[in-house]
C-alpha cells in the first residue's frame, strides 16, 4: 500500500477510488484533505447507509438533515434550529478544551443557519465517581462546558450526567445547541452564484488540530506521546462571531453561511460548493494566519476554532469588512465561487490541489452494516424492593446534578422558564408568543440489553417528559454514540437502535431533523455500551400557564397513570407501545392545561421507586405508598418502561385522572399520600426523608484541584 | 530603537485571601509533593519593548503594571529585564 | 426619562437589561456600543453583565480602559445614574467607581444559583422602593464575584460609599454560610456617596417579571427612572 495512503488515513481501496477520480496520483495536499473528508468523523461512510431510514420531511420542518444544523418552524414568524454533536475524543484528551470547543462547534452550526443561539442542553457520561483520572476528566469536562457557555452567554438550560464502568476514561461529551430566527433570516450553505466571494471570519487560523477528525477516528490510547494538536476554544471571539454573523444576516449581506469544524476550510469550502453544484478557486496566501512557515495542507486542514466561512456577493464585499473590523474580527476575503465544480487551492502561486468537488465531497465508499438477529441479553432481574431502594439511593445516580449545572448559567437570555433539574427546559420565544421544550434522554443499559427496543424506549421517555411539561414533540435530533463498527456486535446495536428511534420517530410523526455519530468510543477492545442520545424539542401548548407549572409542588395523593407495571419486570426491555404511549401523552397536556395536577414525574430509570424516591427527597417529605391490587410488587417499584406517569394532585383530581387514563385506554391507579418523615411501601419503611435528603445532597467528586 | 525583553512578576498583596494558591497547596500532596506549607498564586507578563534603551523599556514596562497589569488593590509587582 | 445599556465586546445580559428596563417602566433603553456613549444621552447608563474583553486580564479590567468610561464619569458629575450589573460592577471597580476589587469566589469556579439579599440601605435612587431591612431574592451567575477591598478603603465606608445589598439567609442574617463566594461582610452591592452609583453582583434584570417569582429586581430600575421622573436627578 502506498506510504501516501497511510499517511493520509486513507485505506488501499480508498486510495484506489481516489486515483481513479482525479485520473492521476493525488498532490501531497489533496491525499490529505481526502484523508480528513473521507474520515469517518466527516463522510459518515460507516453509518449513512442506516441513517436513510430516519424519517425527516413533513411537519414543522423548514431545513431537514445535511445543513450544519435542523430548522423547524415554530409559527409567528419564527425559526428554530437545533442540532446536537460529540466531542468525545478530544475531551478524553484535554477534557476542558475538548468540552469547550465542543460547545463552541456545536454554537456556530446553529449559527450557520442564521439563527441566535438562545440554549445549550448537555449529555455527559463518565466513569464512576472516585477513580482519579475520571475525576479529572469529570472536572475538566464540566468547567470547560461551563467556560464557554457562560463567556459566550448561552445558557445551559438542561442536560444529564451519568456514571458507568463503561465509560471509564473515555468520557462522552454530547452538546445540543438552540437558535433562533426570523423566518426570512434564514440561511443555508449552498455556496452563492458564480463569482461571489468567499469570507472567512474569525481567529487568525494556526496549525491546531490538524488532522483531527482522522484522530478521532482511532481509539484513545491516553499517553502522552499520541496527544495531537489540540484546538483551543475562544468563547470571546465565539461571542464576536456570534453578533458580527448575525449583523450581517440582518443586513442581507451574506448569501450562505458555513461553520470550520472538523477540516477547516477544506470542508466547509467544499460542502458549500457541493450543495450548489459549483467550485471554489481559494488563495491561500490571504487566509489571516497566526503561525508562520504553515504548508498549504496545514492551511487548508487547520481546526483552529471561531472561524467561519461566508459567501458575499462582489457588491456587498466591502460593507461585510467592515462591519467584521467594527465587531474587531479577522476578516479575509480568501477566494471566489467558480462555474467549474473544482476546489482549487493555490499558496504563493503554487498549486496545492485541483480536485473535483465530487470527488472531494461525498467520494468517500460507504461500507454498510447489518443487525445480527436475536441478540438479546437479558438485564439482571430486580431484588426485593428495600434492596432496590438501598441499591438506588447508594448509587451515583441518586445525588442531585445541581452541583454540576449551578457551574453553568441557566437564565442569560432571560428565556429560561424551567432551567436545568426539571423534567425538560422550558425556554420563551416571545417573538413567536411560544414557549419551546428540550430534553435530553439515554438509556444505554438497556440499548445494551436489547438495542431496538431500548433506543425506543428514549425516545419514548423524551416523548413523556415533554408531555410532563405540557409539550408535544415537534424534532428529533439524535447523538449515536457506540465502539468500533468493524466489531460485529457494534455494528448490530448500532443498526438496531437507528431501527428503534426510526419506527419511534415515524409512527409519533416527528421528523428526526439532524445529529451525528461518534464511533471508535472505548478504550482498545473494550467498546462503550452503546450510547444513542435523543434530543427532543416541544412546543407547549398554549393553554398551559407556565408559570404555575414552574411554581408546582408534590402535594396531596400520589396518582400512577398507565401500566401497573414497567414493561421490564422480566428482565428485557418491552417491545414499545407507540400508539398507547402517544394517547397517554396527549391525555397529560390535557390535564395540565386545565389545572387539574401540576405536579408530574417522568418514569425511567430505577423505575417507580426511583421517580418516588427523587420526589420525597427534592420534596423533602415522606411518602405512604401501596402497591396496586393484583400488580406484581417487583414489576410495579422496578420495572422500567411505559407509558406510565407519577402525578401528585389534591385528593378531588382522582376522578378526572382516572377518566383521561381510561380516554387512552390506560389505567389510573392511586397510590398513596404525601406526607410524614419517611417513605412506606405496603407498610414497610423503606427509606426516612433525613437520609434522602443527605443522599440527595451528597457531593459526587471531591473538592479538591487536580493538577 | 531596540528591543528589549522585560518580565513583569504580579503577586497578591500579603494577607490578601488567595482561594486558589490554597486549593493547589491542598492538592500537592495527592501528587507526591509534601511539605509545602503555602502557595500564593501570581501571574508573569513577559513584555517585549520597542525603546532607544533599557531605561526606556523598564520605565513603560513600569507603567503598564502600574495601570493595568497589576490591580492596585490587591496586587504589588517586580519588573526583570531580560539580560539577553 | 431615557436610559441606555452600554455594550462591550464580549458583554452579553445587555439585551436582557434593556428587556428588563422596559418590562419594569415601559422606558426603551437602545444598546449602544461602547465608542458610541458619548454621542447619547440619557438619565441612566447602565453596564450590563457578561464577560467583557473575555475577563482577560482581570474582569472587567479592559473595558475600564474604553473611551465610554470617560463619558460615564462626566455622566456622573453631571447628575447621571449609573448602574452596574455582574461584570458591569467589576467595571465600575475597576474603573474607580467603587472602591474595592473582585477575586475568584470561594469554591473557584463558577455558581449561577438564588441568594436572599438584605437591603442594607435606601437612600439610592436604586434601592428608594425598597424598606430597609427587607429580604429580597435574586439570581447570581459568576466566577470572580468575591468583593474585597483593601485596608484603606475598608476604613472609608460610609465616606467614599456604602454597602447597598449583602448575601443572607432566608430571615435576613448576615452569615458566613449565606454567602456565596467569600465576599467581605457579604457585600453584593455598593454605592457611591451620592448612591447615584450603584454596582451590584446579583442580576435583578433576571427577576423583573412576575413569571420568575417575587419580581424582587424590578423596583432597581423603576425607583431610578421614577426618581428621574420626579425630577430629583438630572435636569431635563
């Protein structure tokens, strides 16, 4: 195999394919930028086969998946555009700035929409709190989030934070990221009419993180020797970019807009030529640079972050400039649209790459992969119920994530209706008179067990804890997070949970608007559990009055609507129950809306004693629980699974309750009193508010600086 | 004109609470280090001057930490100039 | 009765004030950027929270060497209110305002969370709606919002300025567990002499409206545009 290859990261038949596009052996540049764009972390080649079966088009949907980032509209004029991405092997590296840069990637492709980012949403998964080195990974991951958040003045509105063995010094970092925009403030990255010019704005570009997405392509290995260049997030200059882009927008001067994430400029040139079917012709030479003596293929691959790539009409060139120089950004004008589909770089009038667009971009060859039939395995049956309770109570799942999201400011904006802690954000869109809902859910364990069935039961739980906020889904935006697709059983699960959301998301009729995959997660041979990421967004229904559902408190009876039972009683997760969990769904905004019960707890994890638990303990009361006639105890406190909701409401709601259970064909069962210093189950004491309430507060990491 | 390397030293005031040389001084010791029994936390500015001289260079230099490098209220600071 | 936020590269709670400052009063506050101050008037400037010039250096350190400073204290001497929020306090301070300096809070690194504040102090067009003694709550998002200040300035309380709003509990009482972030005696707020100054650390544009509970932050910007109403500030 050619040494070219190799250095490039490109397999032999890669190479072969690449030859025979260019018709010639490739310029020294040109294999490398092949190498980044044909990298897994940018074509997808490993998963675009399977993500075809993602339904994307119909309802709200303005911009579907393949822009930087979803567009849905919200009515009343308004846009919203959301995304989530990874960055999880620059975080396992230099956690702060690999969670920091993250945020910074994942903002500006919001941004490239033409959409003001308004709200952050966080998935974080480490290793078991105690062990050092995820302690630090840990810490430096939640203040790098919080460092670019807060500077670049986007609040954290929402997000989870899990601990697994499997997660042991490979961390993941998934950040979901918010605009919004007029409807006409809309922008794309399909590159502007011949002749236009390019406009890259932002930091002086330097030599970081070159080669990143091929890096993030291999395994982590965390010794020193194999630390890559790693990119430095600036949430000043972020901040910058954000208002000096959106000024720009507002005053109709750029035609289209792209983000430089992975590959720089290479991929950002390249994907806003492609989508309009034409070229670029770049100069390399007037790109900004902030180090000196750096090759063409270091220009064209750098990741030095707050960079973006405007297209500007020849007229408009000079009112761009100076708005950039007003705001104090770098602005360059580095190269023109061309007719001919061809990216062409040249540096001090030396050639650097002539390569056909289509070569370049989407050239990579897709490998499919396939779901290995009847691969369940299933999850350790539940012990008695005081075991459980001790299990949950004692486990880090139980302290409250406060002291991670009180690192981030949640209310900047001044849209922040329900922030961090709460079933799902709620965040104003005044201009829209709307009120939207976000969440984040995962549920790894049982994707393990069973993929299809588990990926589905994620999506369900967004779908619940947005109707426990008087919300109904209106996009899904999705982070797939798994080990090696060369490794089979990789490959099935990975298969098997987009089969899952897929039937979820079509069924429910809520297009999947966007997302990314993370493969290569693990430490070598060892891959993570298979970690698809839901985010979902609502739209509150208007009847609901936001601020009682903020201001609601568990009072009165306990209330359990839907199932008796979790579907996993007997140790797999249930085949999921669209139409039943969508009726339900509907039934809870009812009730909401008309006031009936305010207070509402999602089922998921740790099942109904888990949701019990957590509300004796943020409520600070105890709780007289009984297990519903003729249910199985276990399958009742323990199983996971819906369509089933925690309601507390005054005695009088009963009836109303038990009558919107039964519209969705549902039961209602009453399941005891709020009240007294402890929690009782049948009679039993099984846990006293004082210890809830230390265990609740109980610190995760120590206090401690880690050098 | 020449140029002229001049390193400015800014360190908190004696008695000003310093958190941060507290917590890196707790943390010393879970990576091996003991016996240190304090550690007060500062930052280095080195400034490369534009000047006819070295006078020149240490007097700007003198001003820069005076009016912005270092906070008056609770911040002294040493100037050394760069013997090459 | 016109006010106006001044906005800074890498400020961001400038829109919120000016949402807040109508919300609260009705009054439209433009925001104006930062070498534009001195060609606007108004009766109250404010200085908005955020991260100005990226808190490089110091907070608020960079943006006390902007042009809009000077115009801020011609502002002042000609009878102006001057607010400042978060990083707009450590603006004020750095600039020479107030007395005293910020330092990383206690726990080093950064808290966004509820404090209950006694209101020390009412003579300010800022606190005039407000009763002595009273409790009120507010949010507070940030990382060096520790307050110190030197032993010459300590000594001048009650001269050069006075302690306007100090961290507390629920019942009022000034203590070291109700306070955030090592701040001296719990000073959130500080006041010139002439208390037409006014830097605070807590937002109160972040509890302005009814939707975020007590509204406790609103009276800050109605008592200084209704004094101005009354002709008590400025000439017209």
């Amino acid at each position: 195999m050619a040494p070219e290859a190799t250095q490039a990261g490109l397999s032999e038949e890669e190479w072969a394919v690449l030859v025979r596009g260019l018709g010639r052996q490739p310029r020294p540049a040109e294999a490398l930028m092949a190498g980044v764009l044909w990298s897994e972390h940018c074509s997808y080649k490993h998963s675009k086969t399977t993500l075809r079966s993602f339904p994307t088009a119909g309802g709200r949907v303005a911009v579907g998946p393949g822009e930087n980032a979803g567009v849905l509209d919200i009515g009343g004029g308004m846009l919203l555009a959301a995304k989530i991405e990874s960055h999880n092997h620059p975080s396992a590296v230099e956690p702060f700035q690999g969670a920091a840069t993250g945020m910074g990637g994942i903002m500006r492709d919001v941004l490239s929409a033409g959409a003001r980012p308004i709200a952050f949403l966080d998935a974080l998964f480490f290793g078991p709190p105690g062990e050092a080195t995820d302690d630090w990974l840990a810490h430096g991951i939640v203040a790098g989030v919080a460092h670019y958040g807060n500077c670049v003045g986007v609040a954290t509105v929402g997000g989870l934070t899990r601990f697994d063995e499997a997660y042991a010094r490979t961390p993941l970092v998934n950040a979901l990221c918010i605009g919004i925009a007029p409807m006409d403030g809309l922008l794309r990255s399909s590159a502007g009419p011949v002749g236009s010019k390019l406009l890259l704005i932002g930091a002086a570009t330097g030599r970081d993180g070159v080669a990143g997405a091929a890096f993030a392509s291999r395994e982590t290995s965390q010794d020193e020797a194999t630390r890559p260049q790693v990119q430095i997030g600036d949430p000043f200059q972020g901040k910058l970019l954000v208002e000096t882009v959106l000024e720009l927008a507002e005053k109709g001067l750029i035609c289209s807009l792209g983000d430089l994430g992975a590959a720089g400029i290479t991929s950002a040139a390249a994907e806003m030529a492609a989508r309009a079917g034409r070229g670029v012709r770049i100069d390399l030479s007037a790109v900004p640079l902030r180090e000196n003596g750096m090759t063409a293929a270091e220009i064209l691959l750098s990741e030095t972050q707050e960079r973006m790539l405007a297209c500007v009409r020849v007229e408009d060139e000079k009112a761009a400039l100076a708005i950039c120089a007003r705001w104090g950004l770098p602005a360059a004008v580095i190269g023109t649209v061309t007719e001919e589909p061809t990216f062409h770089a040249s540096l001090d009038g030396a050639v650097a790459c002539a390569m056909p667009i289509a070569v370049l971009s989407g050239g990579a060859p897709l490998s499919a992969l396939s779901e290995m039939g009847g691969q369940r395995t299933p999850a350790a049956p539940p012990k008695d119920i005081l075991a459980a309770v001790m299990d949950l109570v004692g486990s880090a799942a139980f302290p409250s994530r406060r002291q991670v999201f009180e690192h981030f400011d949640d209310r900047v904006g001044l849209r922040t209706a329900v922030g961090p802690g709460g079933e799902a954000a709620l965040l104003r869109v005044w201009e829209a008179s709307a009120t939207v809902a976000a969440t984040v859910t995962a549920r790894p364990r049982l994707v393990a067990a069973d993929a299809f069935s588990g990926a589905a039961e994620t999506v369900l739980e967004a779908l619940r804890r947005l109707a426990a906020v008087g919300a109904r889904p209106i996009g899904i935006t999705d982070c797939l997070n798994f080990g090696d697709p060369d490794d089979a059983a990789v490959a099935s699960d990975f298969v098997g949970a987009v089969r899952g959301i897929a039937q979820v998301a079509t069924v429910l009729s809520v297009p999947v608007i966007g997302g990314n995959v993370s493969f290569y997660n693990g430490r070598p041979g060892q891959p993570i559990l298979p970690t698809p990421v839901v985010g979902m967004i609502g739209l509150v229904d208007p009847a609901i009055d936001v601020a009682a559902l903020r201001r609601a408190k568990a009072e009165g009876s306990l209330f359990l609507l839907g199932r008796a039972e979790g579907g996993m009683a007997k140790g797999l997760p249930p085949g999921p129950d669209v139409d039943a969990e969508a009726r339900l769904a509907e039934e809870v905004i009812g009730l909401l809306a008309e006031g009936v019960a305010g207070f509402v707890k999602t089922i998921g994890h740790g099942g109904l004693l888990a949701a019990a638990l957590g509300l004796a303990a943020d409520s600070r009361t105890g709780l007289r629980l009984v297990t519903p006639e003729g249910a199985d105890r276990s399958g009742v406190w323990c199983g996971e699974g819906g369509p089933r909701y925690l309601f507390a409401a005054p005695q009088g709601a009963e009836e109303r309750l038990r009558h919107a259970a039964g519209r969705a064909g549902c039961e209602m069962w009453r399941l005891g009193t709020i009240g007294g210093d402890a929690v009782l189950i049948d009679g039993e004491r099984a846990a006293t508010v004082e210890n809830l309430v230390a265990r609740r507060g109980a610190r995760l990491w120590g206090t401690g600086v880690r050098a | 004109m020449s140029r002229f390397g001049v390193r400015v030293l800014v360190s908190l005031k004696p008695g000003v609470r310093d958190p941060e040389g507290q917590a890196i001084s707790e943390a010393l010791p879970g990576i091996g280090v003991e016996g240190v029994a304090d550690v007060r936390a500062g930052k280095v500015f080195d400034l490369t001057i534009e000047a006819p001289d070295a006078a020149t260079a240490r007097e700007k230099a003198d001003v820069a930490a005076r009016r912005l490098l270092a906070n008056p209220v609770l911040e002294t600071f040493e100037l050394e100039m760069d013997r090459s | 009765m016109r006010a106006a936020v001044c906005v800074f590269p890498g400020s961001n709670c400038d829109r919120d004030a000016s949402h807040a400052i109508r919300e609260a009063t009705g009054v439209v506050a433009p925001l104006v950027w930062h070498t534009d101050v001195a060609r606007v008037r108004a009766d109250l400037w404010v200085l908005p929270g955020g991260f100005s010039y990226g808190d490089y250096l110091r907070a608020g350190a960079l943006a006390a060497l902007s042009p809009a400073i000077d115009a801020m204290r011609r502002h002042v001497n000609e009878g102006g209110l001057l607010l400042g929020i978060c990083n707009g306090f450590q603006i004020l301070v750095e600039a020479g305002f107030l007395p005293g300096a910020f330092q990383s809070n206690d726990v080093l690194h950064f808290t966004a969370r509820d404090v209950f504040l006694r209101v020390a102090r009412t003579s300010s067009p800022f606190l005039s709606l407000y009763r002595e003694g009273e409790v009120i709550e507010l949010p507070i998002a940030h990382g060096e919002g520790s307050y110190q200040m030197g032993d010459d300035e300590a000594s001048r309380l009650g001269a050069t300025h006075h302690v306007a709003l100090q961290y507390c509990d629920g019942a009022g009482r000034v203590q070291p567990e109700a306070n955030p972030n090592g701040s001296v005696d719990g000073i959130a707020a500080v006041t010139d002499a002439t208390g037409r100054v006014l830097g605070m650390m807590p937002h109160p544009e972040r509890n302005a409206e009814p939707l975020f509970g007590t509204a406790d932050g609103q009276r800050i910007f109605q008592g200084a545009l209704g004094t101005v109403r009354r002709g008590v500030g400025r000439g017209a």
